[in-house]
C-alpha cells in the first residue's frame, strides 16, 4: 500500500532529470493535469481533472516547425526525448487515450503523438466516487478500469494497492522500486447513477443521416466547441502557420467540428447549419469511429454534460435519437 504523494516521491528520486512529471493540481478554477516539480503539488480532491491525457500526448498548440526566409531555412521542432509519466488519470482518461492510440496510431500514423505514447507511463488513480454526470458504466468501462493504463491505483483505507497493468508499467514500478500488492482489500468501486443505452443507437445512425431530429437536438448547442476541447477521445487538429515576413512557426493547433469554419473551403461550406455540425460530432463518436476501429469513442466520462454553458446533455440525446424508430 502506498499514498500518492509517497509513489510520486519514489518517482522524482528515482527519474532525476530522466522523467517529466504530470499530476492533478488545484487551482481556483478547478483541477488541472499539468507538469509539476515536486510531490507537494498534486491534490486528489476530485472526480475528474477538467483537462484529460490528451493535453500532454496532443498538446493545444505546439510547434512542428519554424522557418527564416532570410536564411531560406526551415527546420522541424523536434520534441523532447525524456520519459512522460503521469500520475492521477482516472480510468476513464486511461480508456480514452487507448482509444485514440487505435486512431493515430493506425495505417497512417502521427508519428509525433506516437513517439510521445511509446516514451509515456499512463498512472492511473482508480475512482473512490462518482458524481452526477459520469456514465462511464454504461460505455462498458468502470471506476476501477485498467484499459489503458500501464499502473493502477486502486483506492484501500489508508492508501492506494499498487497493480501494474502492462508490461511498460511493471518495467516502470521496478525501475523506481516500487513493488505491487498482491492482496488487500479494495474499496468498491462507486457505481455512476447516470445511465445511458446506446443499443440500436449504430443502426439508427447508419440510416438516418437527414433525419429531421437533427434540427431538433442541436437546437441550443452554441458551437462553442467546449465539448471538443474537454472531451478525452476527441483529436481534431488544424495546421497554421504564424509569421512575420520573414520568419514564423508552423502551429499545430485543436480544432473542432462544432465551429462554422471546420470543414470550410474556398468555395464550398459542406456543412451548412448547426445541425449539420452537431450531427458530425454524434456520428463521429458512435458510428464512424465504430466503422473505422470497431469501437465508440466516448467513455462516458461526462466532460461535455459538467461544463456545458447551456446544459446540453449527450445522454438525453443519445436516448432520443434512436426512439424515433422505436416510435
């Protein structure tokens, strides 16, 4: 059995300058995942972080390259080499960042998201709550699952049992010498009150791409994009260059499919509508990601339901969607 603040300890003795460390930190506005220096930074008085894993694997905005027209040179930015290793994902998180890995990871891979999984360690606190927007159950994931971690903590009185949960992970425990609990008693993992039921959900989707329910449901969504930027499954990016005139960045930067512009080109706007945008982000998640790796990308983790600004709720719509055929 171990604490959080003493796994982190063994961590920043044992890594030196070897690793770069992310954990939860409080701030006024919330909890975040970001870089710490020290084990007396984390906090665990949470749910859930309002940032996910994708902000250390696929940053907001990074540079890939930067150029001197002056010199007629353009160089890539190279990232840095040492090891990521965050401690204080949720299981959900963990879920979700496994699922992107089928994504960009795939026949055509993100070499620079890849190079950042293959150098990351994904510790994982299991949930010893929920609240009232996680519906991570009826995903077909849990409070204490271990899908995508490489180490699982798993909430006991008094501490956390340690459980490497890949082959990385146990290499990890032991490079930092820190040994997992072969028994103990776990806390029940808590069981998410918000349910949801997707079943016929794909065969809706796959046949009624002009349904006038679309209209319905998208009626108060503001395009705002909130819901892309917190959620962890989401990957949309765009590529922008920021320049003076002669030397500037290549940007890679998030994007979103609830903003008006996303699919804009010169002379055609493919998406006309609200509608049209806030039927991409369902069918993307519950049919083209299926179609594509045979799974939803979403982890029901309630991101987009918590921080809403008009209280748009997927599971309400997930449920309406498909009773039209019912009806």
């Amino acid at each position: 059995m171990i604490t959080v603040p003493e796994f982190l300890r063994r961590v920043f003795d044992a890594g030196g300058d070897e690793f770069t460390v992310f954990a939860p930190v409080k701030h006024d506005y919330g909890v975040m995942i970001e870089r710490i220096k020290g084990p007396e930074d984390v906090s665990l008085d949470h749910v859930l972080t309002q940032n996910t894993l994708k902000d250390v694997m696929l940053p907001s905005c990074e540079p890939i390259a930067r150029f001197d027209l002056d010199k007629g040179a353009v160089e890539p930015v190279t990232d840095e080499t040492k090891t990521l290793v965050v401690v204080g994902s949720r299981p959900c998180d963990a879920s979700a960042q496994a699922i992107v890995d089928k994504i960009l990871g795939g026949e055509i891979a993100d070499k620079r998201y890849m190079d950042r999984r293959k150098r990351s360690v994904i510790v994982t606190v299991a949930c010893s709550r929920a609240d009232s927007a996680c519906f991570c159950t009826s995903m077909g994931y849990g409070p204490h699952d271990e899908t995508g971690s490489d180490v699982l903590l798993l909430p006991t009185e008094g501490g956390y049992l340690v459980r490497a949960a890949s082959e990385k992970g146990r290499q990890f425990l032991a490079k930092v010498g820190i040994g997992e609990d072969e028994g103990g008693t776990v806390t029940p993992p808590p069981e998410p009150t918000r349910k949801v039921t997707t079943e016929g959900l794909k065969a809706w989707l796959d046949k009624n791409f002009d349904h006038c329910r679309w209209d319905e449901v998208s009626e108060n969504c503001l395009s705002c994009g909130i819901c892309y930027y917190l959620c962890p499954t989401c990957h949309c990016y765009d590529i922008v260059d920021e320049a003076g005139l002669t030397r500037g960045e290549r940007l890679r930067v998030w994007d979103a499919c609830s903003f008006a512009g996303f699919t804009k080109m010169a002379s055609h706007q493919p998406r006309v509508g609200r509608h049209a945008r806030y039927r991409q982000r369902i069918m993307h998640k519950f049919k083209y990601t299926v179609d594509n790796i045979g799974e939803t990308a979403c982890v029901g983790d309630g991101r987009c339901i918590r921080f809403c600004p008009v209280g748009v709720d997927i599971t309400e719509i997930l449920d309406q969607l498909p009773s039209e055929e019912k009806a």
